[in-house]
C-alpha cells in the first residue's frame, strides 16, 4: 500500500516546499492539495482552534496546481495531486491543458483528483449548477478522450499539449461514491479516491468498479483504489480520542450524509450534508452550533485515530486498497499535539510501506 499525505494550501511556500521536502523524506509516496476558495469552517467555529492564532482567516487558499509545481523538486519521485478540484469553475479542458503543463514539470507524477464540487466554491460567484454529477460526467468523458487524443473532436475541440517523451501523462482520478460516479471510475478513471466511506462500503464500491471495468472492457487491475482517510493519531487512544471532542474537527462529520447521523438516532445538524448546503462565510455561529452537535459515535465512526497500531489494523480492513492520502487536522485543533500527530502519520506511512514491500 502507497501512503501519501494531503499539504495545506497555505502560503507562504518555502514553509510548504520544506514540509514536502521532510515528508518526501520520510517515504511519502504522494502529495495531495485542496482545491477550495471557501472553508467549510466558519470563522466562528475557526476561532476556537489552535492553528486561528497563527492563521485568523481560515479561508485563506493557494491554487493547488501552483502547489503542486513549486514543489515538484522537493516531492522527488512522489505523485503531486488535487485532491480534488471540479470542472464547474474550470472547464475540462483547461484543467486537462493545466495538468499537461505540470507534467512537464513532473514528467509522470501528475495525478489530476476530480469530483463534482462543493455549492460553496461556486454559488457564492454568480456560478449555477443543475446536477454537478451530469457536469463531472460530461468532464470525465472529455477529458478522458482528449488524454488519449488530441483531437479535434467532432466539435473542434482540441488540447494539442502532450506529456514529454516518456512519460504517460497526467493520471486522472475520481472522487466518486454513488452508483453514477463509480460508473465512471470503471468505465474511464486511472483512480479512485473517495472520502468518508468505511470498509464495507468502499469493498462494495471496489467491487462495482471493478465490475464495471471489467464489462467495458477494461482490466480492472489497472485501476489504482485509494482512500482518502481522516486520521488523528496520538500516543494513547485515549488522546486522540480527546482531540475528537474539538469542534473544529467535530466539523468534519458535517459532510458526511444524514444517514451517517440516523444509524445512531440522532438528526444531521446542518439538516443535510454540508457538500450541498453549507456556506460558512455565511452561516457563521449556525456552523459552530452545528459542529458542537455532532454525536460522539458519528465522529469516532468517521475518523481513523488511536495510536499508529490502531490506525494500521483499521486500514486493513480495506481489503485491496492501493494508496491512501492521509489527513491529518490536529493543528486545527491543537498545536500542541500536532508534533505527535506527524510523528504518527510519518511511523504510519513507513509501517504500511514495508507491510506491503
């Protein structure tokens, strides 16, 4: 099993290119960006968290792909990826002629993360979106024809830029959970890296891929299945288990579904997932309220955490899992317990490289 680890996409970039740099060294096998405008924490709930008093404003965010260029020396060999970025602000064959440009830079090493975007990066702009599935589908479809030629297409569409003599180009990665996206996985993806889902439901949604794959004609082992898994790990489980009481990471079960909230009787605070209904820089202390409201079980079912131990066994419960990208929010929470935290996830990466080597 690959682990890679997701990099805040916060200035200033010589603090963010020796961070990779560290981690690179550390056996990191990938690196992951955001691609946000809006935080999904208002500046209310924000404020109670460590990292607010040296970053006030929690909706500060670089663009990934300069991320992702400024450390493509300091990441090595390592994968460089948006995990994940949309089609609604940029159209398909931008982020496709972006993601070319990068892998001149990093011959190979591109990954472009998609899924169908959050109301919060767009609305708040003046941008309207019918169904972003029907929009990530039509994306994927041209994306994928275009990596595999330059056109033009029927309608004269063309993206001339192609990857620098060996090289296979940009690899492109879905976000994907429901039966539509997951369609698209088997059908046109290099990868999978869903977030929130537990074990039994992401081998289920392996096995639809896969299947799918395999009826499109495609080898299904081709495919790389990744995660994308919240972690906090700490010395003692029942540390890591104090930092899950924070609201600021209490606040991640906010994107997760009303069902996730159901199983244990209780409704989902925001009345719905926060992917398709929050927009912190205007809910402001509704988000606090909300945060601090999440059960104690719907965090704990959400996060991997406990000691470097406890995150190895919950990460092979995920039978067939390629590469996971870890994320790490302790500082949000805590900046005293950050150090242990990367100290954890750095044991975890190399605990789970020689596992699988």
């Amino acid at each position: 099993m690959d682990v890679g680890i997701a990099i805040g996409a916060t200035p200033p970039f010589e603090a963010m290119e020796r961070r990779v740099a560290r981690f690179a060294a550390a056996g990191f096998r990938s690196f992951w960006w955001p691609d946000h405008l809006v935080a999904f924490h208002s500046a209310e709930l924000w404020a109670t968290g460590g990292l607010a008093t040296i970053q006030p404003d929690p909706h500060v965010y670089a663009d990934p792909f300069v991320c992702m260029a400024r450390c493509a020396d300091a990441a090595g060999d390592a994968w460089l990826g948006t995990c994940v970025t949309d089609a609604v602000r940029r159209m398909p064959a931008t982020l496709l002629q972006t993601a070319m440009s990068l892998d001149h830079v990093a011959p190979g090493r591109i990954v472009l993360g998609l899924g169908s975007g959050e109301r919060a990066n767009y609305e708040p702009y003046g941008v309207q979106v019918d169904s972003p599935t029907t929009r990530l589908e039509d994306a994927t479809r041209q994306i994928r024809r275009l990596l595999e030629e330059p056109g033009p297409d029927e309608h004269g569409a063309v993206v001339g830029l192609r990857p620098p003599p060996g090289s296979p180009g940009p690899r492109l990665w879905l976000a994907a959970h429901g039966p539509r996206g997951l369609d698209l996985v088997g059908r046109y993806a290099d990868g999978w890296l869903p977030n929130f889902l537990r074990h039994d439901e992401w081998r289920r949604a392996r096995d639809a891929i896969a299947t799918v794959a395999t009826s499109s004609g495609r080898d299904p082992t081709a495919i790389t299945y990744g995660l994308s898994a919240q972690v906090v790990i700490q010395e003692t489980r029942a540390e890591a288990r104090r930092l899950l009481s924070h609201p600021v990471i209490k606040a991640f079960a906010l994107l997760l579904p009303p069902s996730r909230f159901e199983e244990v009787g209780a409704a989902h605070p925001l009345g719905g997932s926060g992917l398709g209904t929050l927009l912190a820089t205007l809910d402001g202390d509704r988000v606090l309220e909300a945060a601090a409201a999440v059960p104690t079980e719907v965090v704990e079912d959400l996060f991997l955490f406990g000691t470097v131990d406890d995150v190895v066994d919950a990460l092979r419960r995920y039978k067939g899992l390629d590469h996971v990208v870890l994320w790490d929010p302790i500082a949000l929470a805590d900046l005293g317990a950050a150090r242990a935290g990367t100290r954890g996830t750095t044991e975890l990466a190399a605990r789970l490289h020689d596992e699988s080597t």
